[in-house]
C-alpha cells in the first residue's frame, strides 16, 4: 500500500516541472541533513575509510539534486516540498532510533546509531528512488539516479550486516520496532507530500529552509 502511494505521488510531482524542481530540491536537503549528520556524529574527527565514503556518496548525491532541480527550473531553486516534514522525519527517526538502541544496549553507541539510521533511510531509498527513476521524464534525472542507487548499494549492504551483527552480539535480533517506526514517520511525511502535491499550488507558496536544520 505504501509503496503504491509512492508511486502515484511520484508520478504526479514527474508531471509537472515546477513541482519536480522542489522535488529535487527537497531530495538535495535530505541528503545535506545526511551528510551533515555523518559530519557531526561519526566524522566529528578523521573517519574510517568506510565513513569517509559514504559522507562523500551523500554530500555529492546533495549536490547532484542540487543540480537537478536548478536545471529543471532553468535556474536556482530556494524552495520545497514539505521541507519541514522531510526534516522532522530524518530528525525523529535519528533521534528515536538512537533512544531504541539505547534502551535495547543498556549504554549509548553512537556509532551503532549511525549504523541504524543509514540501514533504514537506505533502505526507503532503494524503494523511492527507482519509482521515481520510473517516474521521471528528465533523462538527466533518470542517469542520476542510477548513480545514486549503485552508489547506496555499494555501502548500505555492508552497513546493514555492520548494524545486524552489533545488536545480535547484544542479544538484539528482532528489527521490527525499527521498521515500524521508520514506516509511521515516513508515512507521515508522505501524507503531506500527497496534500502539497494534490493542492497543486506549489509554485505560489514558498517555503524556506525548516528553522530546525539549523540544529541539526
């Protein structure tokens, strides 16, 4: 059902330029809080090999729908789609998944934290972006995103067992709550896509960057 819902609202943003630019545009913020996120967390100081890549992978996927959605546009774009939502999805699904692994391990682990939230916002990437590969009638947008998606997969298996491996040495093997915890917030975020986009009034209310993504 959820991905069903994808799919249509996907379509409908493809449909119209404008809308597809403010798409592109809020696809660069999330993977910005991303990068941001990794640079703060587990790259506060020099990285591992593994983690400087994927800050790499996600500050460049940043960038590419950055300029993606300028050149949809024909030129810069400084508005969204339900920016506020996309930012409270990533922030509370981070925030409550470093409070379930906390209760689950007894102690914090931030790098576990990190583990946990890159193996679930990959893999909602891994459904969205190839229907919106599907989707889209830009050919520029349609090789970008097979980049982004060979690029998510070259780490996220590696990141998934990582995280898989660390709970069940803390006896932790049931990833249920996780999941259904991501799907609500991500559920959330979709229900006000579906709104914006049905409203079709995207081109005449502005919306800035969320106030919060400066806490990020």
């Amino acid at each position: 059902m959820l991905r069903e819902r994808i799919q249509t609202v996907l379509k409908q943003i493809a449909a119209d330029p404008t809308l597809e630019a403010r798409w592109l545009n809020t696809l660069s913020l999330l993977e910005f809080v991303g990068a941001r996120k990794i640079s703060r967390t587990v790259a506060d100081r020099h990285p591992t090999l593994e983690v400087l890549s994927h800050l790499a992978d996600e500050t460049r996927h940043a960038l590419a729908f950055k300029r993606l959605a300028c050149e949809v546009a024909g030129g810069e774009v400084s508005v969204y789609l339900c920016p506020q939502e996309a930012a409270t999805y990533f922030q509370t699904l981070d925030r409550e998944l470093a409070s379930w692994a906390t209760q689950a391990l007894g102690h914090e682990d931030v790098k576990l934290n990190y583990l946990l939230t890159t193996t679930l916002i990959e893999q909602r990437a891994m459904i969205m972006y190839p229907l919106y590969k599907a989707a889209t009638r830009v050919a520029s947008v349609r090789l970008e995103l097979g980049k982004v998606v060979t690029e998510e997969q070259s780490h996220r298996i590696d990141i998934e067992e990582t995280c898989k491996l660390r709970l069940a040495q803390a006896g932790v093997s049931d990833l249920s709550a996780p999941k259904a915890l991501e799907e609500r917030l991500f559920g959330a975020f979709l229900s006000a896509l579906e709104r914006e986009v049905s409203t079709n009034h995207a081109a005449a209310l502005p919306h800035p960057m969320p106030e919060r993504l400066h806490r990020v």
